[in-house]
C-alpha cells in the first residue's frame, strides 16, 4: 500500500484493474471505462452542490438540513429553532408557533439516502470527499462504473440503516462517511483478493476507527461501522463471484443485500410507531 494525502493507494488493485486492457470489461466483469474516475467525480460534484445549497439557504440554520438528515423520529419545534419537544406527535405540535419536522418512522424514508449526500461543517464535507477522491477511482477502474456505484449507494444504505436502528430516535445523522467506510472496507477485499500488503491499510483503517470512538459524542460510529461491514460484504460478493456466472451472482446478492436493508428499516419502523 502506497500512503496517499487521505487514504491509500494499492498498486496490487490498481494492477488487477488494467488487466487487459484491451477487454470491454475489468477483472470483476464491469464495463471497462476509459475515465475510472468519473463516477467518484460526479459524487463529489452532488454532494458538494448540496452542501453550497445549505449554505446558502441558512448554513447551521437551513432548514434542508431537518430534511435531508436522517432522524428516526420526528420531532417538535418552534418555528424559530429555539426549542422542542422531542414527546410530542405530529398530531400534538399543533400550538401557534410550533413545527413538526418528521422522520423515517414518520414516512420521510428518503432521508436514508439524503443524509449520505449532506454535511454542515466545512471539515466534514473537506474530509469525506478527499477520502472519496482518494479511494473511488481505484475502486471505480477494478469494479466498473455500475458496480462501483452499487458499492457506494449500499454500502451508505447500510450505515443509514444501522443510525436508524441504533442512534437516538430523536437525533441528526448527516455525511457521506459511511458511504466512505464502505469503501474502505471494500478496497481491503480487493486487496486481500489480488495479495496485496494490508498492513498499511488495516493500520489507516485502524486509526480511522479510533478517530470514530474518541469522536463518539460528535461523530456517527454506527453510520461508520454499517458502512465498513456493508462495504466488506458487498465486495466480497462482487469479487468473489464465481466466473461462470458471475453478473447474475453480483447482481442476486446486491439486490438480497437491498431487500435485507429494507426490511431492516421496515422492522425497526414498526417497532418505532408501536
């Protein structure tokens, strides 16, 4: 593994990526792109354009942000932001001056995948897209386009799903850091697969996850851990695939992986609005 400014290069998975450079397809059956990073660059471009929106429509005080962040829960405010009431219902926040914000539970599912494109602070979004940068177009030139894209969109599926089922219920979550634990998960099958060194990238790795626990107050550990494990399983599936029928494998087990996730959600609504 060669350090790079956020993350690693891995010249092993790079090399298994321009494997036959003349085949249409990359060494895990993906349409070979002649730009692998396109994909990544185009993430970037949404989830920066969504964090310039924010900024401009009130930054700390946009309200986008109450409907793009991932809430379990809905909760009460007054329309000036100065207080709530996290007991009150949508049919109880009925007092002059008073707004309900709702959350997954209360049929707003889209902020499972909202959340993964928002940030607030400057920091936040700077890290998360220097570490896509820094990962995606590896990831993009082994995989492919499509099933880079699978790998990213799930894998942030995955640490939604695991902030709506362990975060508070009437909390925040927002950023596309599970998405990138995802990928960091992902590039270390890939490089387990081709026999890469992983003592460099299991020790960033490492560093990453100590970050997230001394951050616990402040960072979404479960957004992280979702997306690290969503990440480990989703490319394993995809590179480990058997080669005889390896597109209908890769794309049963991502759209299994899919329903698992929603049914996931769908159970812990239930339990949310017993």
């Amino acid at each position: 593994m060669h350090q790079a400014s956020v993350g690693f290069q891995c010249p092993e998975c790079v090399a298994e990526g321009a494997k036959g450079t003349r085949s249409a397809r990359t060494a895990y059956g993906g349409l070979r792109s002649t730009n692998p990073g396109a994909t990544t660059i185009t993430l970037i471009a949404i989830n920066v354009f969504v964090w310039i929106t924010i900024v401009a429509t009130g930054w700390k005080g946009s309200q986008l942000i109450d409907w793009l962040a991932l809430s379990p829960l809905g909760t009460c405010f007054t329309a000036d932001g100065g207080g709530y009431w996290p007991d009150l219902t949508e049919a109880t926040c009925t007092a002059p001056g008073m707004e309900f914000v709702p959350g997954v539970a209360d049929g707003s599912y889209w902020q499972l995948l909202t959340s993964m494109f928002a940030h607030v602070e400057m920091w936040h979004i700077a890290f998360n897209m220097v570490a896509l940068y820094a990962l995606g177009p590896q990831l993009e030139l082994v995989l492919g386009r499509a099933r880079f894209l699978a790998l990213y969109l799930l894998s942030g599926l995955a640490g939604s799903t695991l902030v709506y089922w362990l975060a508070g219920e009437h909390s925040a979550t927002l950023g596309a850091s599970g998405a990138v634990f995802g990928l960091m998960g992902a590039l270390l099958v890939v490089a387990f697969k081709v026999g890469g060194n992983l003592q460099s990238l299991l020790t960033w790795i490492g560093v990453n996850v100590v970050i997230t626990v001394i951050g616990a107050q402040f960072i979404s550990w479960q957004a992280h851990l979702g997306g690290l494990v969503g990440g480990v399983v989703i490319a394993a599936a995809l590179v480990y695939a058997p080669r005889q029928s390896r597109t209908q494998f890769q794309v049963g087990a991502l759209v299994v992986l899919a329903a698992l996730l929603a049914l996931a959600v769908i159970v812990r609504t239930a339990v949310l609005t017993a």
